[in-house]
C-alpha cells in the first residue's frame, strides 16, 4: 500500500531581547550558569510577573511577516508540567486566545508554489537547560524566562523535503525581521515535528508520533526520513501505531523513544491569574506593519525586475539577509545593464568559496570593487577563467588585490598568435593520432589537443584561440 507523509512542524523562536519576559533580568548568552536569574524567573512565591513590551513588539513583527491575523484580545495561560529545568512547574504560555492565527508561508516545490499554512504564532516563556555530564545532571536557569515564539504549522508538508524548505525560508524571514539571532547551537531556534502517514487518497490523519533533539534543520530531514520508513514498516505489518514522542539519535540515524504524547489536556492550562489580559490596538499593529523590511520574496522580485536575474539565481541571493546586501551591492557597482557576468561569480566560484569556509557571501570580506576587477581581467582575456577562480582563493586568504596577486603568479593568458603557433606545431607533431582523429571528424580530439597545448603552457594559453588556431591549422 502507498502512504502519504503529513508533517506539521513546530518551530521554538528565542527573541533578541535585552532581558527576559517577565523579569529585568539580561538574556545574555554564555554567562556563568544561574547567574542571569531573579525572584522573578526563578517562580519564588509572592512575586509578580511584568511582561516585556519589546518582546511584544517583536511577536507582532513576526506574526505580521507570517501573514498572521493579529488577534485584538490575547492572554497568557499556565501550562503545567513537571521538569528539573522548569522552577515554577508551570510554563507561561497561551492557549485559547493566541496573539495570532491563520497566517501562511509559500515554498517551492519543484518549481512551483506551495502555500503552507501557519495555524498561530503565540508567546509564552523558555525553560532551563539540563546538563548531563559525569553521571550526574545539573540545571542552568539562565535560559528560564527568556521570550520565547511558538510557531505552528498546519499538517501541510507532505515530504521531508518540504520540511527542510520551509524550515529554510522561515529562518530567512526572521533573520530579515532581526528579531532572534536564529542560532541553533545555542538554542536560540529550535524545531519539533509531528509526523503521521495515511493511505493515499485518505482524509483521516494517522496516528502521530513527535520527534524532539533535532538541532539542525539537516537533524529534522533524517529524522523525518527515518520516521517515514519507520511508519512505513509498521503499517505494511500490521504492527500497532502509537502516539509518542520519539528523540533523534545523531550518532545512530534512528528514532527512539522516550514517552507517550501528552495531549492538552494534560497540561491541564488556565489562565494565568497574574497576568491580564491583553488588548492590541490596531494603530499599534499598522505601525508595526509599516516598520516593517523588505522581505525575501518581495527583494527577490524586486531583483528580477531591476537587474534581470532570473527568479532561480534571485532566489539563491537572497536567502540571507546580509548576503542579499553584499549581493545588490555588487550589481549596482558592476558597469553596463547586463549583469549575468557579476551573477554568475556571486552564485558560482563565490558561493563555492564561502561553502569551503562554512561561511556566509558577505563574511568572506571580498571588496566588490576588487571582485569586478577580476572579472574584467577574464572578459579581456588577460587570464583564464581557471586562474581568475585561483586567483579568487588568494584574495578571500591574503585581501591581496586582483592586479597584484595575477602579477606575482605571472598568470597573464597567453592570446598572441605568435606565441602559441610554436606550441601547437609541437602539439600536433607529438598527437598524429588525435590530428588523424580530428580529421575524420571526432570533434573530441580537438578538445584533447588543445588541452596539451594548455599543458605544455602550463595553462597560461587562451583555449578560445588556440582552439581556433588548430582549427585552422588542420583544415
């Protein structure tokens, strides 16, 4: 039987607040542990929580971006549920009054749009973290308190794929918005999945299982992969589908289990009696909308229009919010209406270069000036494509510029008709079986050929005339 895969996914979003969301204490990360802790987030009796109007600000911003509906009337609820990171046994949370439902965000997939839904975007606060080491556990409650944004999907992704490209363009939207510093490693973006399968053609959801400990978005595709064939198997034997929550295990590829799934009803919420209920004007709300940046998509059309990408290379440009800036940057600078010369290094050698460093276009420091420098020496035919890419390698390491570094490595391509005519005759006298070959036709050996005068040059030769040349030579 074919199945299909329903995935719904729910994304954890730490704000870049200066302090906590119902304390003054600071979020600062990598501090001493238990030292960014007050009365307040620690849940001592008697004290009262105050929430942070930033944070607010930024969830609004957020939801907003996400085509949300911002809700007029929202409240705060108590989740309960008992962990050793959790010091008040209750999580502050929303329940059934959210700051905002029913917004949406489009993928691609194979080409083509694809709307996901997004059921709400709502506030509550983080936990602790527990350390495991030496045998023993330990609890730092610097994270408690710090505002945290619960993003829901709708059960919309149907491949692991899908999950990755949402999960993709999610983070860049937030990275526009510069309301969280999206760093996985330290907890500040963190991702759950619900997954289920079903008979193609059924409307009824299967029985789903939550996959927690993924902490890259690689982490939640294999496990979402994993889970498929997993489901797979069980529904294919006949063997019973449970309800869980499943962890990924990094090192060993697989899922594993660590408890049924709760269900709301075993957090048994209430509104919080601490903390009113909130009222959102709508004046707030349309500055917060007009404040708002030029998101991907809105930037990716823009660029097609003015500078004549093509959606595929826009596309690739802006996902990063300061590669985008480095990249437009660079077309404005480049010379004449066509651009496809300056797009071609962004998305080729460059990208290449800052995936060798694991790094982002904009963090390899490259002067755009010194790149269009580069790229006129290889439209002159001054040096070789081959080289001008080595050459872009010496200037990322040493800020060298273009001119200096091709001076010093005496790369200058060779074109002169009488420098290259020696070379070929040695070629063809050395290669009868190639000429022959050319000769009758066998348009690789021509390629064979001119490769050996590009060895014999040690590749300083212009391929494009010395192709020209033997052509000429032998016909």
């Amino acid at each position: 039987m074919k199945y299909q895969t329903v995935i719904g996914l729910e994304v954890h979003l730490q704000l870049n607040t200066k302090t906590k969301a119902f304390c003054g204490c600071s979020t600062d990360f990598g501090k001493a542990p238990n030292s960014n802790v007050c009365p307040v987030c620690l849940g001592f009796p008697g004290t009262l929580p105050v929430y942070n109007r930033q944070a607010l600000n930024f969830a609004i911003k957020l939801a907003l971006a996400f085509n949300c509906q911002i809700q007029e009337h929202t409240k705060f609820d108590r989740k309960n549920y008992f962990y050793p990171d959790l010091p008040k046994a209750y999580q502050i949370s929303q329940y059934d009054l959210p700051l905002s439902r029913n917004g949406y965000l489009d993928i691609f997939v194979n080409s083509s749009p694809k709307r996901i839904g997004i059921t709400r975007v709502h506030l509550e606060e983080d936990a602790g973290k527990l350390i495991h080491e030496a045998g023993i556990s330990l609890v730092d409650f610097n994270r408690t308190g710090i505002p945290l944004l619960e993003i829901v999907s709708e059960p919309d992704l149907n491949s692991p794929q899908e999950a990755f490209d949402y999960l993709t363009s999610l983070k860049s939207i937030i990275e526009y918005l510069d309301v969280s510093d999206c760093d996985m490693e330290k907890g500040s973006l963190r991702c759950d999945a619900n997954i289920s399968l079903r008979p193609e053609g059924a409307q009824e959801l299967g029985v789903k299982t939550e996959l927690k400990n993924m902490n890259s978005f690689k982490g939640v595709k294999d496990a979402l992969t994993f889970e498929v064939e997993r489901q797979t198997q069980l529904l294919d034997t006949g063997e019973p589908m449970i309800q869980e929550t499943r962890l990924w295990d990094v090192e060993r590829g697989i899922t594993v289990a660590m408890r049924t799934k709760e269900g709301a009803k075993d957090y048994r919420y209430f509104p919080d009696p601490d903390l009113t209920v909130f009222n959102i004007d709508s004046s707030m709300v349309n500055r917060i909308k007009t404040d708002l940046p030029e998101l991907p998509q809105e930037k990716m059309q823009r660029l097609v229009k003015e500078y004549g990408l093509t959606e595929y290379d826009a596309k690739i440009l802006v996902n990063s919010k300061n590669d985008a800036k480095f990249a437009e940057d660079c077309l404005q600078a480049y010379p004449g209406k066509d651009k496809k010369e300056m797009v071609n290094w962004l998305i080729g050698p460059l990208l290449s270069e800052a995936n060798l460093r694991k790094s982002k276009l904009h963090e390899l420091k490259l002067d755009k000036n010194e790149l269009i420098s580069l790229i006129g020496f290889v439209q002159r035919q001054e040096i070789s494509h081959l080289a001008a890419k080595s050459v872009l390698n010496q200037m990322i390491d040493t800020g060298k510029t273009a001119k200096n570094l091709i001076q010093e490595g005496n790369l200058q391509q060779i074109s002169d008709t009488k420098d290259l005519t020696s070379v070929i005759e040695t070629v063809i006298q050395e290669n009868s079986k190639s000429v022959n070959d050319f000769k009758a036709g066998k348009t690789n050996a021509l390629m064979y050929l001119v490769g050996q005068v590009m060895k014999k040059s040690s590749g300083k030769a212009n391929p494009k005339v010395v192709s020209e040349l033997i052509k000429g030579r032998l016909s």
